[in-house]
C-alpha cells in the first residue's frame, strides 16, 4: 500500500470514528438522556464518560457495545447507514 493509500485509510477511519461519537451522542440525546445518566449506568465516572464521548479516550468494542445497550440500539441498526 502507497504512502497516499495510506493515509486515505487513516483519514476514513478517523471520520468513521467521529462518526461513531456523533451518533452516539445523537442517540444519547433523542433518548432524553445525558452525559450523566449514561455514565451511571455504565459504572463509569462522569468525567470517564465525557472522554470516552469526545474521544479523548479510546472507544474500544466492547464499550462500545455496552453503550449501545444502554442506549437500547442494537450494533446492527446502529452501523446500518455506515459505509462500507
């Protein structure tokens, strides 16, 4: 893979992950929910909620995951308008 490939693929993958994060404060929000109350019922600090939120902190799958249940979504309507 060329150098400018290369880069292609890490610009599409940081606009997919700020994808992500939109979305997930989109759902977030059509729920009525905030930054608080997701960070309750995750186990998580407030202030560990609004990194991961804002991507200051690395989203990995399984939180992911545990947030999308807590926003009741599943991974498959979650990623339906997603690129491939």
């Amino acid at each position: 893979m060329g150098e400018k490939a290369k880069e292609k693929e890490i610009e599409k993958s940081e606009l997919n992950r700020q994808l992500v994060l939109k979305k997930i404060v989109d759902r977030r929000k059509e729920l009525g929910l905030t930054q608080w109350d997701i960070s309750e019922q995750l186990n998580l600090t407030y202030s560990g909620y609004f990194k991961v939120e804002t991507g200051k902190t690395k989203l990995d799958v399984y939180r992911l995951f545990e947030i999308l249940d807590t926003l009741n979504i599943t991974p498959k309507e979650f990623f339906e308008d997603f690129e491939q």
